[in-house]
C-alpha cells in the first residue's frame, strides 16, 4: 500500500513570506496573469472573428458556384427533360389522331357538324405536334447548312415577319442597306434567329421610352471579304458592368429570361466565321454588329 | 367464299397508342390484334401466321430493332412497320436496311399507315406468287 506523502504547507516552505507581503505579491501576480491571459483572449478572439469573415466569405462563394452549377445542370437537364416529354405527349397525340381520323371514318358522307369538329381536332392535335416537332429542334445542336444568300432580302424578310410587334410597340424600323452586296454563305434560319433576337433586344430596350422609336438596321461592306451587318437602338444602353457578361450563356437582365438567345447568336455568327459585338451608342442606346464573310464562290459580286 | 380480313399486329408498350390504332385500323376492315411488348406477341403469335407488323420502337425489354431481328432471324417474311414517338434522324433510314416495309413518326396520318400496310402485303403476294 503506497504511503500518502505528507502535504508541505506554506508554514513549512523554507521561501515562506510574511503574510500580508505574500498576499500582495500574489494579487499583484494575478492580476498580471489575468491581464496577459485577458489579452491574450482578445487576439484569440479576433483572429477567431476574422477567421470566421474568411469562412463566411468562402461559403458564399461556394454557395454562388453551386448555384450556377444547379442552373447548368438545370439547363442541361432541361434539354433532356424536354426531349423525354417531347416523346410522352407525342403518344397521346398519335392517339387523339387516330380516333378523330377514325370516326370520320365511320360518319363518313354523314353528320357534317361532326365531321366538321372531327376536322378542327385534327387540325389542333397538328399544332400541338408542330410545337413539338418546334421544341425538339431547339434542342438539337444545328450545323449550320449554308447556301448563298441576299443579306439584304434576308433582313427584310425577317422584318416582315415580325412587322406587327414592331408597330403594336410603336417602334419603326429604318433601312439602310447598302446596294450592291455580294451574296454571302449562311445559313438562312439560323442567321434569322440572329436578326430576330437581336431586334427583339432592342425593342426591349426601348420600351420604357416614348420618345426613343426608331430602330435602325445597317448592311455595308466593310472589306472585300466581309460584310457587316448593324442593328441600332436608342433604348436604355448596356451597362458598363454588363458589357463583359452579355453574350455569356445565362447571363440576362430579364427577370423572367433564359439568358440564351445572346450567346446562341454570337454561336451562330461564329459558326458562319463572323464575329458578334455590342457597343453602346455615343447618343442613346446600343449596337449590336456581326460581320459575315463574303460568299467567295460566287467572286466578287 | 367470304373475304378475310387482312390480319394487323399491334406491338407498342404505349397502350393509348394500342387502342387508338386498332379502333383507326378496323375502320379500314382490317383485324387487329394489339400487344404491349414484343415478348407477349411472340408467345401469341406464331412465325408462320401471316399478317403485317406496326411495331414501335422504343420500348421496355425487347425494342422494335431486337425484334424485327428475331424476326428475320426466325426466317419468318413477316412484314414490319416500325413507328416511333422518338425523333432519330436516320430511323427511317436504319428501318428500310434492316427490311422493313416503312418507317412512321408519331403522330402520323392514318392513310399513310394503310398505305404502308397495302405495299406491305402486295409485296407478299409477290413474293409468294413468285415462289410457286
């Protein structure tokens, strides 16, 4: 059994002080260790704070990629989303078809009002798979399929099409298209996807103005093997911290928009070995310009 | 004699899609039998019992390209209709090079399905009046 040492108590200390000289000592000691160990606490405590702003930081930024990411992802799985839909209601569609065309069928030569709504079904399910057949196409990856083309004859064509958003927003178009253009190679389609979401940007961006209306389309030929094509608002402008962002996929000043049709654009320009910029006007709003090489098959006119 | 109707197979695993083009199909005076896989209208239907095949193509199990190989694997001349609720750009194609009479992308016109199914069968007796 171990033997229990014999405490030694100050009385018993050869070092021991005077009471009260000790008692003054040693307040004096620990107010010292306190003051050491209360600053020391406080540094811990900043460095703790300004560990924990590093933290919060981090997380938000983390927080922020993995936003973008879910969009990505999002989008992404959107276009697979939208393809297996596509397939679903194509079913029910093939169905609705064939019980309209088969009762007109069996009322054949009978019951003209029937037959006349077995008709407008039919007509209607037609939409629905147009829609369809439209939303599939969206999706798909286009390589563009080149012939030559009028740009001239293009744009008015385009602008034709959308003629009546044009004056139910109370904007007009103005022309200046340059006599003279060679043909260039593009896509027909695809360059009208272009010219139609940069015009409807523009009209956007003179909404909110009553006294900007004029929307101005420009062709010139800005060397022997390019074409340049400009399409000038005199809306709200593109702000300068806009300016680097715009044709990013996502990225959109809508609050309800995709953020797609820029960078598809500048795509699609790209493909056809052109370039698509935007400035922002010396007076009011902005220009978005592409330019499209010549059609060298045809030479030179 | 009374005239037979010609016999139709129906293989879709949709089956809206089944009923639909059964109801469209006996309105042309044919007889329709629909089935909802490919394995079911094996078991039902034997390879020498005539009469034209619609047979999607995307389905669970056996597809409509697995099958019309056991198809022509069994040597059996059944003529076969692919049709589909999927967009493949060369399915038309594909379809035609592994023997198929035709190719329909739902939702299609009744009369093209019939169509499709009259050169089917006028090609049999062809084939046919040709071996004797």
């Amino acid at each position: 059994m171990k033997k229990l040492k014999k405490k030694t108590t100050e009385f018993n200390h050869p070092r021991v002080l005077k009471k009260p000289l000790l008692k003054k000592i040693t307040r004096n000691n620990l107010e010292k260790k306190i003051r050491q160990q209360t600053d020391g606490l406080r540094i811990r405590n900043t460095q703790l704070r300004q560990g924990a702003d590093r933290e919060k930081l981090a997380d938000l930024k983390i927080e922020e990629q993995r936003e973008e990411l879910l969009h990505v992802t999002r989008v992404g799985k959107l276009a697979e989303f939208v393809s297996s839909l596509a397939h679903e209601i194509s079913q029910p569609l093939a169905a609705i078809l064939s019980y309209a065309q088969a009762a007109q069928r069996m009322y054949a030569g009978r019951e003209p009002q029937l037959q006349e709504i077995l008709q407008y079904i039919i007509n209607d399910n037609q939409r629905a798979t147009e829609v369809i057949r439209r939303l599939r196409s969206l999706l798909k990856k286009n390589k563009p399929t080149f012939e030559p083309l009028d740009i001239n004859d293009l744009i008015k064509d385009t602008v034709a099409l959308i003629m009546t958003h044009i004056t139910v927003r109370n904007k007009v178009i103005k022309f200046e298209l340059a006599a003279n253009l060679p043909l260039i190679q593009g896509d027909r389609i695809q360059l009208q996807q272009v010219l139609l979401n940069l015009i409807s940007n523009s009209l956007e961006a003179m909404e909110d103005s009553s006294d900007s209306r004029e929307l101005l389309i420009r062709t010139s030929r800005k060397d022997a093997d390019t074409i340049m094509v400009e399409v000038r608002d005199s809306g709200c402008g593109i702000p300068e911290e806009n300016m680097k962002k715009l044709f990013k996929h996502f990225f959109t000043s809508k609050p309800d928009g995709l953020g797609m049709g820029l960078s598809i654009s500048r795509s699609i320009v790209e493909a056809h070995g052109g370039c698509l910029e935007a400035k922002n006007n010396s007076g009011s709003g902005a220009t978005f310009y592409f330019t499209i090489p010549v059609n060298m098959r045809n030479g030179n006119e | 004699m009374p005239s037979e109707k010609k016999k139709i197979y129906i293989v879709d695993d949709d089956e809206s899609v089944c009923r639909a083009l059964k109801v469209l199909l006996t309105t042309f005076e044919f007889e329709v039998k629909t089935f909802n896989s490919a394995d079911s209208f094996f078991d039902a239907v034997p390879s020498d019992e005539p009469g034209c095949l619609v047979l999607d193509i995307h389905m669970p199990g056996l597809d409509g390209w697995a099958t019309q190989k056991r198809i022509l694997d069994s040597g059996s001349k059944r003529p076969v209709i692919f049709i589909s609720a999927e967009k493949q750009d060369n399915a038309a194609d594909r379809a035609l090079k592994v023997g198929a009479v035709g190719f329909l992308q739902k939702p299609f016109n009744g009369q093209s399905l019939v169509d499709l199914i009259n050169v089917a069968s006028e090609n049999n007796q062809a084939v046919d009046k040709m071996a004797q």
